[in-house]
C-alpha cells in the first residue's frame, strides 16, 4: 500500500511546480492577441485534420466547462478565427475549423510558446523529460505518445 504522507507530499509537490511553471510560461500571452484560452482552442483544432476538430475533442482538452468552451468558440468564430458548422457525423455535435487569421495568430505564438516551455523544461535531462510525461500520462490513465 502506497505511504499516505508521501503520496501527499508528492501530490503537493506537483501541484505547486506545475502551478510554478504556469506563471513562468503565462506571460507568453500578456501583450498578444490571443488568450490562453483561445490558445487551447487552435492548439486542438489545428492538429486535426484539415485544421478541423470536433467542439467536443476541444472541450475534452480544455481545462473549463462545456457551456464556457462553447462561448469561447463562438467568440472565436466572431473574430474570424474559427469556423464552425454542424457535424455531418453527428447531428449534435459541431466542427469547428481555424480560419488562416486563425492559424496565423497561433502559429506566431506557438513559436514563442514553444521555446519559453522547452527553456523552463530544459532544467530536466531528456531522460528525466520522457519519464515525467509517461509518470504524468499514468495519473491521467493515457497512454505515454498519445
């Protein structure tokens, strides 16, 4: 049986690096015309296919309710960033695609993005890097590459 109290000092620890590390990377956004919302959101929709992703993989990967992913998404469509339309495949559903204004604004921050994580990161060998994400993907209950 697993050591309550370290089981608890290891939650607490990560909880407050990954806390940490979010405020570090967080300022990406500040001055951008994006938020990290909306970030998420084309993070989602432009891995998919053809920049495509159902708005219920997008509300999968985010962080915050549905009704609140569907609002975002509609703000989003508003500013030209997405497109949405209803989903052939599901007659409740809805697919949502990133206009190039979209994915132009995510590409450009996604770049900066980028290295700001891999620099706060680079303080993990990559060894120590593949085994925080498959210890991370084994809390979530995902498999390690997906």
């Amino acid at each position: 049986m697993t050591d309550r109290r370290l089981a608890i000092d290891a939650w607490e620890s990560l909880f407050r690096a990954q806390h940490e590390v979010f405020g570090d990377i967080s300022g990406d956004f500040e001055g951008t015309t994006l938020s990290q919302a909306e970030y998420d959101v084309l993070l989602t929709v432009t891995r998919g296919e053809d920049q495509t992703a159902r708005l219920r993989d997008v509300t999968a990967n985010m962080l915050i309710s549905q009704p609140s992913v569907s609002r975002l998404v509609d703000r989003m469509v508003t500013r030209g960033l997405l497109s949405k339309c209803a989903d052939p495949d599901d007659g409740r559903g809805a697919l949502v695609h990133a206009t190039d204004e979209g994915a132009a604004m995510f590409r450009r921050l996604a770049s900066t993005h980028g290295r700001a994580i891999a620099e706060r990161m680079s303080v993990l060998s990559e060894g120590e890097l593949t085994q925080l994400r498959e210890l991370t993907a084994k809390l979530r209950r995902v498999e390690p590459g997906c």
